[in-house]
C-alpha cells in the first residue's frame, strides 16, 4: 500500500513535466532500490547485534518493508552497543585512572577487602564484582540525604572543604538559580587553585547556555560535555550519560537521584514538592566512584585527570560498599543483570522506588518469582507523572503484577523521582538506575549498594513514610477502562524500548 501512494504520487508529480519523465523515473527507482538494497544490509546488522529477539524481528520486518523511514531511524534509535568507549577498569595496573591492583593491596593491607564468611555470600561478592570490576569494600561511612535541601547543602559543604580537585558529573546541569549558585561554588575553589572538572550530558543539558560554560572555562574550571555522538556513534542520539556523581579529593562522594535544577529543591512550577534520594560516602569505596567518572572523562576528551588513588578507611566506619557501574559500553548487559540478581537475592522483602517502572519480560517474570516465592515485592512509583507515555506504560504491568501477589503504590504528593532499592534487612541501594529499558541497556548508569542492617534500617524507615504517603493501585484501573484506553496503554507500552 505504502508503494502504491509512492508511485502514485510520481505519477501525478511527472504529469506536469512530460519532457523529464523518463529521467526522473530513472533516479527515483535508482532511489527505491538503493533504499531497499541498504534496508536489506541493515537488517542484517539489525539482525546479528540486537539484544532480543523481539528487537530483531521488528526491525528485520521495517527495515525491509519501510526503509525510507526505519533506515535512518534505526541508525539514531536502533543501537545499543556503544562503540569505541574504553573501559579502563579492564587494565591490569592503576595508570591515574581506575581502582586496579594497586588500590586492592592497600586494601587487603587496610582489611578493607570485603571477606565473604559463607558460600553464598562469596557467590554475591564474585557475581558484584565482576559485573562492575570493582572490589566491594569495608571500612566506609554512609549518610543518606533525603531530598533537595539536604543534598545540595550536604554538597556544598563537600565543595568548600575541598583542597586538591573535585569531580562534578550530572545529567541535567541547569542555568538557573542552584545551577548558578553551585557554578559560583566551583568558580571559587577553581580560583583557590582546586583543580575543578565538570562533566554534563548534551542532551540532558540542551539548555545549558555558553555563557555559563564559557564564564566556568575563563575561571579555569575544565567544563565539557560527554559528546555521546563522537566517533563510532555520531547519529545513535538514544544514548545518555545518566549519571550523577560529585567527588572531592578522593575522599567524600555523593551519589543519587539529584541534578542540578531548581525544580531539585522543590521550585518545579506543577511537580512540587520534589522527592529524592542521594547518598554521601565516605572510605576506600570513594575511590571505585571515581573510576567510571574518569571512563567517562577519558570518552570526552581523551585525558585522565591525576586523582588520589589510595584509598583510606574511615575512623569508625562499618559499612561495607558495592560501587555498580552500568552502561552500553559494556560486554555484557550490566544494568539487566545486577536488578535480576538483586531480585533473584531478595528472601523476605524487595522493595523498589523508580519514577519510571517499565520492566522487559526479564525483570517482570524475576519480580513475580519473587513475589510468588513469599516476598514482600512492593513497587513504588509517582502519581504525577513527567512522562506520560512511561506512565500510561506503567498501567500495562498492573494485572500481571497483581496475580502473582506484587504491589504497586503511587506516592501522592508531587513528583517521585528516587531509585532506591531496599533488599531484606540487609542492603540498600542509592543510585541513578530506573527500572526500564533505557536504564537497562542505553544510559550510562551508577548504582551504590550498601551492605549492612544499619543503614537498610534507615533506609527502611525513609520508604515507610513514603509508603504512609502513598495508595495502593489497583489493577482494575486498567481492566474496568474502555477499550480505546486501553489500547492505548498497550500501545505505550510496545514504545518501551524507546523511552
């Protein structure tokens, strides 16, 4: 049908040029069949590198049938493998850039090494730390800080003791009222002779002005974008560098849900108030947070800053770390596979906070085996949505959730932007993950998990008063809507590798 209007419409076009008609019928089906011989090419790529076999059939079955159009789309929203990013954790020695052997005999020195005491645990430590290619370390002190004020002051305070240099890494680096207060912050440390490295992503950031870039880079403070489209990826524009990381000295580091806006701090015009979670860190595992930030510096610009790579316990700190890097560059599917552990780990409760709850069949299927073996499986997720088509997908999971016994909360007040995850009585996790597919296998992802009773019980006294503030969904609020709604959740729901 699509080729018919096609040449239908060269018809009606040659019509009023009859001198021309013969040539112009040349370069068009010249067209048509390059498009269809690069459609057919593509599909074999698409064919050999996609993840799921889904994927591959839907872009086997466009590409050759729609080229015109699946072409340049799978070429910018197709890709999940990003090309020529180095990891450098993969090094055998430390070269100023990753936690290698260098940092583990210091911490094997130190007994900051995390000692599996059992067979299972052991299995966990292996399984960490191989899919991060970090070691998991004691010796650390964990604060966590809830919300905007909390966060950004926690910050602040970490910026003005800094004496040697600080990492600044965020999704979203907004010119506005925080954007500006924490660039005067970094301006007069930069000014001090604290070497100052900002880091944002270009997408996230569309907005950030020169102005603001360039008064950072005349004060001396070394600004740049992750740049996701250089070299093997200048049109794959699905890609983002999700994460949010600030270190100073190698000593202190924050990690979380927060960027840097002012809709942060509770100022969003119709999303307030705004709920998140970061964490402040402190010990050896600083110095596994600095490593994927200094991966990510290295794609920017090709350089690895000279940081403090000797990690040192804290004074009174008990609290063992898993720092979990996940992101498109790696071998294997690192963000799928640390939730399906995590879920796969859970004994008696799993409880996950994400805006955005889109699982793969993968996930759903880990979560109703968890809930079917006895666990508590309890998803909280916002009720005001920023993303309506993530949210109308959302409703899709509400039947299958509920036959295998897993509950699904709305926070009622503003927006809910944490990832938290809260895994018996025994670990926790703060980071920048949500549970879908871009999370999964698109963004560049950062995920601490601390391993211990005293901060879970923190962190399971924060979600009960979230929970306290939330209702529980039911799922006829998909199965009693009308058919039109409900296909068009279904609809948004087929989008999800999209969003």
């Amino acid at each position: 049908m699509f080729h018919w209007f096609f040449w239908r419409s060269v018809e009606e076009a040659e019509q009023s040029d009859g001198s021309a008609k013969p040539k112009r019928r040349g370069l068009i089906a010249s067209f048509v069949l390059m498009m269809h011989l690069v459609g057919a090419l593509t599909s074999v790529q698409a064919v050999m590198s996609t993840r799921t076999s889904q994927g591959a059939i839907a872009w086997a079955i466009s590409l050759n049938t729609f080229p015109y159009v699946a072409v340049p789309a799978y070429w910018v929203l197709g890709q999940s493998k990003f090309d020529g990013y180095e990891l450098l954790r993969r090094e055998e020695h430390l070269a100023n850039s990753q936690v290698a052997k260098q940092a583990r005999r210091v911490l094997e020195e130190e007994g900051t090494l995390l000692i599996p005491r059992t067979p299972t645990e052991e299995s966990h430590v292996r399984l960490l730390e191989h899919i991060s290619r970090l070691p998991i370390t004691t010796g650390n002190s964990a604060r966590l800080l809830i919300d905007g004020q909390e966060t950004f002051g926690a910050i602040r305070a970490g910026i003005a003791g800094a004496q040697d240099y600080i990492l600044f890494q965020f999704y979203i680096l907004r010119d506005d009222g925080l954007g500006r207060e924490l660039k005067d912050l970094l301006v007069e440390k930069a000014r001090e002779g604290v070497r100052v490295y900002v880091l944002y992503d270009e997408l996230g950031s569309k907005d950030l002005s020169a102005t603001y870039i360039g008064g950072m880079r005349a004060a001396g403070v070394e600004i740049v974008p992750f740049n996701t489209t250089q070299r093997g990826n200048r049109f794959r524009l699905n890609f983002r560098n999700h994460r949010k990381i600030v270190v100073v000295d190698g000593h202190v580091a924050y990690v979380g849900g927060h960027n840097v806006g002012d809709e942060y701090l509770g100022k969003h015009p119709v999303l307030t108030p705004w709920r998140d979670t970061h964490v402040e860190l402190r010990g050896p595992v600083v110095q596994s947070i600095q490593a994927p930030f200094v991966e990510d510096w290295n794609w920017a610009i090709g350089t690895t800053p000279d940081l403090n790579w000797v990690p040192r316990k804290v004074e009174g700190g008990n609290t063992a770390v898993a720092c979990i890097p996940t992101g498109p560059a790696d071998a294997l599917e690192t963000g799928t596979l640390w939730f399906l552990h995590a879920i796969n780990s859970a004994r008696e409760r799993l409880w996950i906070v994400s805006p955005y709850f889109v699982p793969d069949e993968q996930l759903m299927s880990a979560l109703q085996l968890a809930a079917l073996r006895g666990v508590d499986v309890r998803i909280l997720i916002p009720q005001n949505p920023d993303h309506q088509l993530v949210y109308l997908s959302g409703i899709s999971y509400l039947e299958e959730a509920d036959e295998a016994g897993i509950k699904i909360y709305r926070y009622q007040p503003g927006f809910l932007h944490q990832k938290v995850m809260l895994i018996d009585d025994y670990a926790a996790t703060v980071g920048t993950s949500n549970l879908d597919n871009r999370s999964m296998r698109l963004n560049f992802e950062i995920t601490m998990a601390m391993l211990g009773k005293e901060f879970a019980n923190e962190v399971e006294m924060m979600l009960e008063a979230d929970f306290a503030k939330s209702e529980l969904v039911s799922p006829t609020e998909y199965s009693s809507r009308s058919l039109p709604y409900r296909f068009l959740v279904r609809a948004s729901r087929l989008m999800a590798p999209l969003q």
